[in-house]
C-alpha cells in the first residue's frame, strides 16, 4: 500500500468521536514504522486534541520533555 492508500484508510476508520480517534491513532503508530506516517499521524492527533490538550503538550515540550 502506498503512503496516501495508508492515510485514506486512517482517514476513513476516523468516526468523528474524538477518544476513540485518538486511541486509534495512537494505535496506529504501533502498526506502521514509518517517519511519513508518523508526522501525519502525529498531525491528525493534534488536530483532534482540545485546546487545553495542545496547550499541556507545549508545556511539557518547553519543560524539558523530548517531544
């Protein structure tokens, strides 16, 4: 499967509930091993994270977690 068939797939397993879209995704880390993947998929989870989500996930970046 080519890197945009694997995105589609996720894309369309999506069901617009956004804890069951993020455990998916995260659990599709596990299934690919791929850097491409990986960005996206990190994409579409912090497109699915709420604004407080987002803003505890900079702050922990800047206090000296890898991220």
């Amino acid at each position: 499967m080519s890197y945009d068939d694997i995105i589609a797939e996720i894309k369309s397993n999506l069901t617009g509930n956004k804890d069951n879209d993020k455990d998916y995704i995260i659990n599709q880390f596990k299934v690919f091993n791929s850097k491409e993947i990986h960005l996206e998929l990190g994409r579409l989870l912090w497109d699915l994270m709420s604004d407080e989500e987002q803003k505890e996930y900079k702050k922990s970046c800047y206090s000296g977690y890898t991220c």
